[in-house]
C-alpha cells in the first residue's frame, strides 16, 4: 500500500505490542523508517536488528531500535505502546494508574521531538490515556488519540465471519464504546455484504449475537490467559490507522479521538491526516487542491458546508478525490 514518502513512524515501547506493530509497518510497507524506542536499551536494539535482518524482504528500509528519544524527532506518526501490560484476569482500567505516569514522563519529550506528529495511544487504558495526554500537553485532539475499538472491530468481524462462513471483509460491523469492557457492537448497521446480520439467516438470534459480543469484548483475556500478551492483531491494527493518517489507505477506523475535537463524534470513524500529507487531485483536472482534502475536525471547521471547495479552475469541491479516509 502507498503511503507518503519516506514517512518515519516512531513505535514507542519494543514490548509485545511494540515490536508487532513495528514488523506489521514494516511487512505492509507502511513506513519507510520505523524507529523503535524503549527504556530498554538492550531490547528496542535487539528488536530493530531483528526486524531489520528481513529487510530485504519488506519496504522499509530503515528499522533503528533506541533509548534516545531524539531519534523520534520528524517523525510523521509516534505510536505508544509502552507501559504495563494486562495480568491475566486484569482488567484495562486496572492500569490508568501506572500507565499514567509514564505516560506523563513520556509524551511531552515526543511532542517536543516531533511537534507535527500525530500521536496514536495504543497503551491501556487507551482512550483514558490519550484523552489525559491532551489535558497534558493541550495537544489538538485530532492530532492525538486513541486506537480506541479498531482491534475491537476486527475481532467482531472475524467472529461473524466464522459464523457465516464468508470473508472477514465481507462483513461490515463495528464496536464502538470504550476499548475494553464496556465496549459494544452497533448490530443495528452490521452486515455481511449488503444484507443485515439479522436477515442473513435464522442463527443470528438476540441470544447469539450477545454471545458474540460477549466473546469480544473478553477476547484479550483469553489470549492473554494463554500467551501472555495481545501483540500480532493489534500491531496490524495499530499499522491500520497509521495508514489512515498517512493519507492513503482510504479506509475509515473506529479508533477514538477525545469528545472535545469539535464536529467530531467521539465514536466517529478516524478521518485525519497530517496536513503536510500528499495533496488531494481534483478527478476533472488532476490538479492539486490548495488545501488539504481532509476530514479532520479542523478543515471541517474552516470549510463552510454550503460552499463547495473548488480548485481554481472551476470545479466542484465534491469532485475532489479524497486520499484520506
Ligand atoms: N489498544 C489496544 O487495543 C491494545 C491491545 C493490546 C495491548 N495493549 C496495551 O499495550 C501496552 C503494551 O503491552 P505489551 O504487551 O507490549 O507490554 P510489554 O511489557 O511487552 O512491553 C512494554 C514495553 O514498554 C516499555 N516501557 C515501559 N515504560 C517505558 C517508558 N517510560 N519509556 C519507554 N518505554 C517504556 C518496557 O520497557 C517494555 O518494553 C499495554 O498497556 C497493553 O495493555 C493495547
């Protein structure tokens, strides 16, 4: 998949989650340097050189594992991964506590390093985390958040999928809510191609479809009974919305931003991108639009809804191709 050229992702933390996302960006081609920062030394240099011994195999050319945040500086997206982890049978709220802390020692020197970036919080409790990491650094809500229920959202579709026995991306469903227990599926828009969860045919009963929601909303407990840790969905989840914001994936992630970011849902699907992104063509013309064809809470707002943007050679605004989710 395209992405902007030479976009460097920062994944902070060379854990579990850390190191997948890092071999996800890598093996997708979604950035071409990742750089893997960790308070271990030791590790996140071990990692990188893991990952980096496939290069030969994958996009990125440049994977660098470091204890010294100043090499996160320029980078295009920072993913946080760092922090405690679930015990088995711990809930996610169980580590605001912990993961608050660090949190608070860690993102004002990445902000500081790399202030055009778009911070993604993937440690738990990640929408309270990021919503702190706003408050803290008074950051734009549409430039930080949370992955929120993208993973969520996965699992749901591959348990309807099963179910049906079609392809996961046949099904078009969402979790949307707090990632973590109090998280719910909108059965009301699911679907499996163009027909209603409910109408493609009699085993989607009231009683099954609670089972299913049950079933993800506990799916990390139970691979985390057994492994230790989520790290290989997540990671592909994580690379998901980084393609997102880098403009090119044209996909929309239920990942979550803080209730703040005006005309933004809270629930909303993910629709931002960094405004040094690629330029929008216009489909008549081909040519590039002046501003950035986004969605992101802050064009919104400049944009008067009543007034198509148009390219300066006459076309319609809405003829605008729109590179971003
Ligand atoms: N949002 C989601 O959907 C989702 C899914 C899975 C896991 N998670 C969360 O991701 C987080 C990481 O999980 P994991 O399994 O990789 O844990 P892990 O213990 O394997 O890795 C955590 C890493 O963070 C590093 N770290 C700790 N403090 C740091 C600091 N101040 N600066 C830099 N690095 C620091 C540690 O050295 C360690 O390498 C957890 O909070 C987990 O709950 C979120």
């Amino acid at each position: 998949m395209a992405v902007i050229e030479n976009a460097k992702v920062t994944v902070v933390g060379a854990g579990a989650v850390g190191s997948a996302t890092a071999y996800a960006l890598m093996i997708r081609g979604a950035a071409r340097e990742v750089v893997l920062y960790d308070i271990d030394d030791a590790r996140a240099t071990a990692e990188a050189l893991d990952l980096a011994h496939g290069a030969m195999f994958t996009g990125a050319s440049e994977v660098v594992g470091t204890s010294d945040v100043g090499r996160a500086a320029g980078s295009h997206v920072i993913v946080v991964t760092a922090g405690a982890a679930q015990r088995p049978g711990q809930t996610r709220l169980e580590l605001v506590e912990t993961n608050a802390r660090i949190m608070a020692s860690l993102i004002p020197s990445l902000v500081e390093a790399s202030p055009r970036a778009i911070v993604i919080i993937v440690t738990n409790p990640c929408d309270v985390l990021a919503t702190l990491a706003v408050e803290q650094t008074g950051a734009d809500p549409a430039r930080m958040f949370a992955s929120g229920c993208v993973l969520d959202t996965s699992r749901l579709r591959l348990a309807l999928a099963r179910r049906a026995g079609v392809d996961p991306r046949s099904v078009h469903a969402h979790i949307v809510g707090e990632h973590g227990d109090s998280e719910f599926p909108l059965w009301s828009s699911a679907r499996i191609g163009p027909i209603p969860v409910t109408e493609w045919d009699d085993s989607f009963t009231p009683d099954e479809l609670d089972a299913i929601a049950t079933e993800v909303r506990t799916a990390a407990y139970s691979v985390i009974e057994g492994k230790g840790a989520t790290n290989y969905a997540i990671g592909l989840s994580s690379t998901r919305i980084v393609e997102a914001v880098l403009a090119t994936s044209g996909r929309s992630c239920p990942s979550r931003r803080d209730s703040r970011a005006p005309s933004v849902s809270t629930e909303s699907p993910s629709r931002c991108r960094r405004s040094s992104g690629p330029r929008a063509r216009c489909r008549s013309t081909g040519s590039a639009s002046r501003r950035p064809s986004t969605s992101c809470s802050r064009a919104r707002r400049r944009r008067s809804p009543r007034r198509p943007r148009r390219c300066g050679r006459g076309c319609r605004g809405d003829s605008f191709v729109r590179a971003c989710p």
